[in-house]
C-alpha cells in the first residue's frame, strides 16, 4: 500500500493523531503571544510636553514629558516618543526579521526580553526570539498535515491558525491584567516551557520518511498510529514512486527554481503569502492606535477572525469554489474594504466607519492567510513540502517585518496605509486565479508525479479533471 491507502487503514485522524497534534496547535496560542508582543509592549500613551520648542539633547526632552495614562510600556521607560518613536516599529520589524533568518532558544530569547536592561538589549532580544519562532512555526504546520490523512488537511490546518486567533486575544486579555510590561513578557513566554517539553515526545512525519525512501521507519511509525488508534491492521507500505532510482539527487530547494511547473507556482505563492503577511499584520498592529479601550480593540481583532474559519471550511470543500476561487476571492475583498476606507469621513459617525471596515479586512485577510497555508501544502509534492513552505514562508516574513512601518504612514496621508493594504490584496487575489485547483486532486509525493496526467501544469491554457467524464474547463 502506499502512505494514502496506510492512513485510511491506520485511521485518518485517529486518538493518537489528536493527541499528537494537539500541542502543536496549542502552540499557536504561545506564537501568538510572541508575534503580537510588541502591540502591547510597545504601546505609546496619551502624554504632553510642558516645553513646546526645540530640545538640545534626548534627555533635555525627557525632563519635560508627563505621561498622563496610566500604562507602563517600552515608551513610557525609555520615552520611544518623538524622534525616537520610530524604534517601536523597528523592534516589531525585528522579531519578523529574526523569523525571516531561521523551542528552547526561543523560549531563552523570550526571557530575555523580559530582562532587558535598555533599548538595545530588548531589541536583540526580540530578533533572536524572531530566528527561533520561524522555524518552529514552518514545521510545527507542517507537522499538523503530515500526522493526518490528507481529507482532514483542512481541518487541522484551520485549527491551527484558528488558535493562533486565539491567541491573540487570550494576550489582550493578559495585557489587560498585567500592565507592568516585564511581567506581561514574561507571562506571555511561560506557556512556551511546557509546550517544549510536549513537543519532545513527536515522531518523525511517516509522509517525509516515506517521499524519502524510509519505508521501514514509516512503517514503523503507522505502525504505532495504527495500534494506539486500537486498529489492528499490519502495514506493508510499497516503495515511494521516484525513490527508488539510484544515482539520482535527492530533490532540494533548486528544484523550485529548475522545475518550470514548481518555479510559476512558487513565485506567484511568494507573493500572495508575502500580501496576506503584510495586510495580516498590518491590521493587528494598527489595532492599538485606535481610539478606546485598546485592549479590547487589540482583542476584537483576535476575535474577528473566527467566523473566517468555518466560512474557509465551507467554500474551499465545494467543488464551484475550491481552494483558488475562495482564496482569490477572500484577497480581492480584503483589498476593497481597505480601499472604501479612504473615501469615508475621518470621523464617521455612522457604523460603516474605518474601524468596521478595518475589522472586514482582517476577517478576509485572516481568511484567505488560513486558506493559503493549505493550498500551498497541496500544491508541493511531499519531497518538496518544507522547502517550499520555505521559501513562501521567508517571503510572509517580509511582509511581517514591513507591517509595523505601515500604519505610521498616516503622518503622510491619513489614508495611505488603507491604500497600500487594498492594492496589495487586489493585486494578489488577481494573480492567485493563475494557480490550479487542488479540491479532490490527488496529493503528489515525488516531483516526477507532476509530470503525470493526474496533475496540472500552471502553464496550461486548459485544466484537464481526472474523471475522464468530466469535460475540459477553462482556467
């Protein structure tokens, strides 16, 4: 049998695999906190400045700012107000940029902050934190795909990203509680501890050892999926198509760039995951500069992006949507409500208001980021997976590591940031229609399967089903 016809024996998604995946999806909650640590950290108060003319010196400014709300943040112990405001963004630009370079130096790294002495402490901090989080959030994806049989990709892929949501919003919670932001930085790296130790008992994924021609550990590994299911099968897994060739290389990150199927695909997934970032984030960030309760404004953008996950779960299993469509159509959208924005009043007092609109954004953005995590995971052969969730993941990364500058463009123009962000998910959501569909194809595991007829080529004119009754249809 091969891996497919192993788990329909072993069980889909059986205890087990729900006791396997269930940490990592908690460790959305822990990423969360550390991707969003920043908005709350680094908040700026409401403050005057009893000196209205130029200062000489930094500390010449600091001797006449009085900080008139009550919040303890990053600004408020080394006044980042100002010419030095700039370095709030900057540090939120870091951590993306440490994720960008590469669950223990994570955890270290995220204590630290909490410890840091001054600016510069704090900053490196957070880059090392980044270098860490990065790969831990790559193959902890992964990893929620590859336990489980491949009809219940969806599911496990949204409920990793719903409780990244979560997240979010369990650390407005915590902010809201815990004022003094040492404390909240360290409140919101504890759970990281215990994840870590959780995580020390994984196998390895059966799919990777089976793409690369360990046949006798993944069976070993469905093996004990099967038994700990209570499923008394015996599993003869056959050898991978492509694996038993000898003399050949063993497929790398070149074959994205050699393979012209590969190669299309991964470009235009480059920035569709780059724009979801940039948008994503964007949003969240911008939450706290928003008039009120910023807790609660911080939280609301958590929140809003649950009823995205049970509309993705809807869409993308109905074969007139699918995995494009609804992406693209998810992108377009989050691109217009961003847009509308700029011909609405500053001050709007009706509901249909940049907050609202705001908040429509993130809920599609959120929707389309769930629903690309997946699609990308189809789109790559199993012996490519990783690298290619990689490489659209080093690009998500620089679209993280510009969010935090974006909403202070408003200094330029009030609804600059708005226009970024809706050019940005128009111009993706166009460009994700060049894919092909994946609802009901088979997974490829080796790169020569996509030379078969059971898969579609990017550069085709005409997408040909594999059911031989079904009619050719039009990209």
């Amino acid at each position: 049998m091969d891996i497919e016809e192993a788990f329909q024996a072993v069980g889909e998604f059986g205890r087990y695999q729900k006791r396997l995946t269930a940490p990592i999806i908690l460790l959305q909650i822990y990423m969360a906190c550390q991707s969003m640590l920043i908005v709350l950290v680094g908040a700026e108060p409401e403050y005057r400045i009893d000196k209205e003319e130029t200062w000489s010196s930094p500390e010449d400014l600091i001797k006449h700012v009085t900080f008139t709300e009550d919040l303890h943040s990053i600004v408020t112990e080394w006044f980042l107000i100002k010419h030095q405001a700039y370095k709030v963004s900057l540090v939120g630009s870091l951590f993306f940029a440490g994720v960008l370079i590469g669950l223990l130096l994570e955890v270290i790294f995220g204590y630290a902050t909490a410890f840091a002495t001054n600016y510069e402490v704090f900053a490196a901090s957070r880059l090392f934190a980044g270098i860490m989080n990065g790969g831990m959030a790559l193959v902890s994806f992964v990893l929620t795909q590859e336990y489980v049989g491949k009809s219940y990709w969806a599911l496990t892929g949204t409920l990793t990203n719903m409780m990244f949501a979560v997240g979010i919003a369990v650390y407005a919670a915590m902010g809201y509680h815990i004022r003094q932001w040492r404390t909240l930085a360290m409140a919101a790296n504890t759970p990281g501890v215990l994840l870590f130790f959780l995580c020390l008992s994984l196998p390895e994924s059966p799919r990777w050892l089976y793409s690369h021609g360990l046949t006798d550990k993944a069976e070993e590994v469905m093996q004990e999926m099967a038994i700990r299911n209570g499923n008394r099968v015996t599993i003869k897994l056959k050898m991978c198509a492509g694996t038993a060739k000898t003399g050949g290389s063993s497929p790398s990150l070149l074959d994205l760039v050699k393979h012209p199927i590969l190669r299309w695909r991964t470009v235009i997934l480059m920035y569709v995951w780059y724009v979801c970032s940039l948008v994503y984030y964007g949003l969240t960030m911008s939450a706290s500069e928003l008039k009120g309760n910023r807790y609660l404004s911080v939280a609301m953008y958590g929140l809003v992006e649950l009823p995205a996950y049970p509309l993705c779960m809807y869409f993308i299993n109905k074969p007139w949507a699918g995995r494009r469509k609804t992406t693209s159509g998810f992108l377009v959208f989050a691109g217009f409500s961003c847009m509308i924005t700029i011909f609405l009043p500053a001050h709007s007092g009706s509901w249909l208001n940049t907050t609202t609109l705001a908040l429509l954004g993130k809920l599609t953005v959120s929707a389309a980021f769930n629903i690309v995590y997946i699609y990308t995971s189809e789109l790559y052969p199993t012996v490519v997976r990783n690298a290619g969730l990689g490489v659209c993941s080093m690009s998500c990364r620089i679209g993280g590591i510009l969010a935090p500058f974006v909403p202070s463009m408003k200094t330029l123009n009030q609804s600059m940031p708005y226009m970024v962000f809706g050019l940005s998910g128009i111009s993706a959501g166009c460009l994700e229609l060049l894919l092909p569909e994946t609802l009901n194809k088979p997974i490829p595991e080796t790169i020569d399967e996509l030379q078969t007829a059971a898969y579609q080529r990017l550069e085709e004119k005409m997408v040909y089903p594999r059911d031989e009754n079904c009619s050719p249809t039009k990209k």
